[in-house]
C-alpha cells in the first residue's frame, strides 16, 4: 500500500475517534482503488506503548475506508478489556492498522513462522488470534507465543499440541502514526 493511502487510513481513523468524542475533527475522502479493497484488519491503540485497545475483523466485508473509521471506534470505545476513550486521551493515543491477508488453513505448527504469520487457534468453541507483531513485541520464544494464544482462547497452555486444535495463519501490513 503507497504512503499516502497509509496515511488517509490513520487520518480516516482518528477523526473517526474525535467525531464520536465531539471534538473538532477533518472529515477524509478518497477515491483510492487501494482503499476500496476488502481485507481483514485490525485497529490497535496504544498510549505510551501499552496496549489501549484493539478491535478488528478476520476477513473483509466492506472497503477499508469505511472498515477502518468502524474498527477505530470500536478500538476506543468498545474493547471491553478497556473503558471508553476519553476526550484528554486523543493527543496520547498512537493508531496502529494491520491489513490482513487471506487466512490459510495448515496442517502443522512448522507453517508458521514466529514474528511473519499472525495466528488463529481454534479448538470446539474456543479461539483467539494473535497478530504477527505480538511476537516481535513481546520477545517471546515460538513455545511461550503458543501457550499464550492457548491461554488467550481459554484452552490448557499446551493445547497447541492437541489433534484438536486447528490453525490459520495470514500475514499482515502494518503501520501507524
């Protein structure tokens, strides 16, 4: 993705944040064939470096320039590991976009590369996803990411061993302000 649609997307989401706070905010048009695509993404805030929300969709249903001002909202008001965002947090946050790629079904855990694929477990009705990032972020080793996911999708910490557990990877763009 080129630049400037990078930056029309971040402009998209945090006017979208700063109309639902009431604030003064820029209202973003673009016609880019870029941002008519429809792929998953997640929007992630972050103030001071930790996490502050982060809302997103597997797989598209609209174009990223009506997906992401919706994730945005969600992200900072509707993450319910979070309370809402308030109006003197605008100028802390920093957005971050990952625009997915399509998911991929693999049959075994040596497909997935720590710190380039993003991951789905799911087992019955258990899941969680983690995105690719994480692992950079957090330093974790390829053991420590799996029990964590595990651990995210509510499974034993060593589920990922299990014949039950089934697994999607996908790459993602990211970037941010």
């Amino acid at each position: 993705m080129e630049l400037k649609d990078k930056n029309v997307l971040l402009s998209m989401a945090r006017n979208a944040i700063k109309k639902q706070l009431g604030l003064p905010f820029e209202r973003i048009i673009s016609t880019s064939e870029q941002l008519k695509g429809k792929n998953g993404c997640f929007i992630t805030l972050k103030e001071n470096d930790n996490l502050r929300g982060c809302i997103g969709f597997m797989t598209g249903f609209k174009p990223l320039y009506e997906t992401v001002p919706t994730l945005a909202v969600e992200a900072a008001f509707k993450d319910p590991r979070f309370n809402t965002l308030k109006p003197e947090e605008i100028n802390k946050i920093k957005i971050e976009i990952s625009i997915l790629s399509p998911l991929k079904k693999i049959e075994s855990l040596e497909e997935f590369t720590l710190g380039k694929d993003g991951i789905i477990i799911s087992q019955g009705f258990h899941q969680a996803v983690f995105l690719p990032q994480v692992a950079t972020e957090t330093g974790w080793s390829k053991r420590k990411f799996l029990e964590a996911l595990c651990k995210k999708a509510n499974l034993d910490l060593e589920a990922y061993k299990s014949p039950l557990s089934h697994f999607e990877i996908f790459t993602a763009e990211v970037f941010g302000e």
